[in-house]
C-alpha cells in the first residue's frame, strides 16, 4: 500500500487552499493508493503533520500554500532520518522556490503536473535551529515588509513587498554587520542583507545568476549603496542580474557562516526575515545542507 499525505493551507493566497486541496488528493490517487489530507489551522500545524508523516515513512508529503507553509513543512521533513519526497502547489504571494523548480504558478496547471514529475535533489539552508528553503533578509526593508497586511499580500502579490519595500528606502536605518564566513570577518554597513539558496529572490528570477538550487552554497548580498541615487541606480541591475558584480554590493557564497553586529547595542531592533515570515533576532548562524531533501518537479522542467 502506498501513501501520500497533502497538507493545506485554506488561506494561503486568495483562500485557494479550500478549492484546490480536494482537486490535488483526486490527482494524486492515480499515484497512490491512499491519499489523505490535512488541513492547517495556526502556525505550526504544517511542520507537525510533514513529521508525523516522515515518521510515518509515508511514500510522499505534498503541500498546497504559499512559502510559509512550504518552509514549515520543510521543517518538519528536514531534520528526520528518512525524509519522504516532497512536492508543492504555489498558492502564495512570491513562490520563488516554485518559480526555480519549473512548477506552474497557475494553480490549475501545477495540480495538472502532479502526475507528470520527477525527483531532484535540493539544497536545504538553516538559521539557527530552523531551516529554510529560500532566502534570510535582515534590514530595513525585510523589517518594512513584516508590517504588510495579508489581505495586501493576497490582493497585490509581490508588488505590495516592492511598494513597502520602496517606502522604506527613503526612511532606512544603516546598520553595521560583521560576516563571520568560514573563519574571514567582514565588516560592512548596509540597510538590506539577502541569503539565498536560489537565483530568484522576491520573484525576481535573475538576481543572483550564479546561484542554484542544488549547488550547495548559501549566496550572501549586502547592499553598501547610501544615497537615494545610488539606490535607484541599483534596480535595472537586479533584473539585468548584475548585481553581484556591483562596487556597491557585498558578495560572497559560503556553506557556513555568523552574522552579527559591531554594536550590540542594536540587536533588539534587528529582526531577520526567514521564507517570507519573521524569524530570530541577530546574531545568527548559517548552513548549508547541500541536496539534502528530494523535491517533485515538473517531468518537462529544465534538467
């Protein structure tokens, strides 16, 4: 007897979970003979079912959400002894990890695809005792971002991350960060740090060309610029993939690291944004766990 467990989230994206939850379990069981699903109610209940499913040594957890519910699944699957395969319906807001693995951002179409896929390796970071599947931001516009309504989210997509985003920039506060990378210390003043795991970062699928999937690094962006001009300056460079070789970007790739600040006197106003969602208070520490989890990808993705 085979057997796959869905965990969905009702309210991710526009409440899609609701309609498309039944529609994925009737997909799934031309795969498997028993398919059953769960439905998450408060935070937490999506890494609880995924272990209780790895535990289980079921044959597969699917989940239907946005990058919250992807990440709290992952972290119920990552740290056990047999982590099932596991697959995902974009149903959030930005969906970079869907947007890497080729899986449609149409809902219709990714179900569709459910039947139609192959297994591949991905690379899984961690944030202290808590593992990520996309991207750690700490500064001002992560923190301006935290402060966006989910019926905003819902209603305008990544756009209402780059409006709140915008605003920040003219209100940023500098903050002065030490990069531990494997045993070099960096000091650099920045408003906005990224982590990535991936190319894509807020659905923007060129930033960081260098960076993969499964490449087994972590890939650090510090922005230095400190003028609005300068700041301007960078965005064509986002989307045209040049930031990495900007003069006003710190650039390094690292399979472990620390991050603090030289003044401690600003860790409480400092909060990292993990997946989309709020995450620890500096000082942090990062890992890389280089194709760590096997993850369901569209048959006709790029192999």
């Amino acid at each position: 007897m085979t057997k796959a467990v869905v965990i969905v989230n009702p309210s991710s994206g526009r409440a899609e979970g609701e309609e498309y939850g039944p529609k994925a379990q009737t997909e799934l069981e031309k795969l498997y003979d028993e398919v059953e699903l769960r439905w998450t109610e408060k935070e937490g209940d999506a890494t609880d079912f995924a272990r209780e499913a790895a535990r289980e040594h079921v044959d597969a957890i699917y989940a239907l959400g946005g990058d919250g519910t992807v990440n709290e699944c992952v972290n119920g699957i990552a740290p056990e002894d047999h982590r099932p395969p596991f697959g995902f319906i974009p149903l959030g807001t930005v969906n970079d990890l869907g947007r890497v693995l080729g899986i449609p951002m149409n809902p219709d179409k990714a179900v569709k695809q459910l039947t139609n896929r192959r297994k591949k390796a991905i690379d899984i970071g961690k944030i202290n005792q808590k593992y990520f599947v996309d991207i750690v931001a700490i500064g001002s516009i992560p923190e301006a971002v935290h402060s966006v309504p989910v019926e905003e989210k819902t209603k305008l997509g990544p756009f209402a991350y780059i409006m709140e985003g915008l605003k920040a920039l003219s209100e940023k506060e500098v903050y002065p960060f030490a990069f531990d990378i494997e045993g070099k210390v960096s000091e650099v003043n920045s408003f906005l740090v990224v982590i990535a795991l991936t190319n894509s970062v807020a659905g923007i699928p060129t930033m960081i060309p260098e960076a993969s999937e499964d490449d087994g690094y972590l890939h650090l962006l510090a922005v230095k610029a400190d003028n609005f001009a300068q700041q301007v300056n960078l965005v064509p460079k986002i989307f045209a993939g040049k930031i990495p070789e900007d003069d006003e970007i710190f650039y390094r790739k690292f399979t472990e690291a620390e991050i603090s600040l030289t003044d401690e006197k600003k860790y409480e106003s400092v909060i990292t944004n993990v997946d989309g969602d709020e995450g620890d208070h500096l000082p942090i520490k990062l890992k890389v766990f280089k194709q760590h989890m096997q993850v369901f990808v569209p048959d006709n993705a790029d192999k």
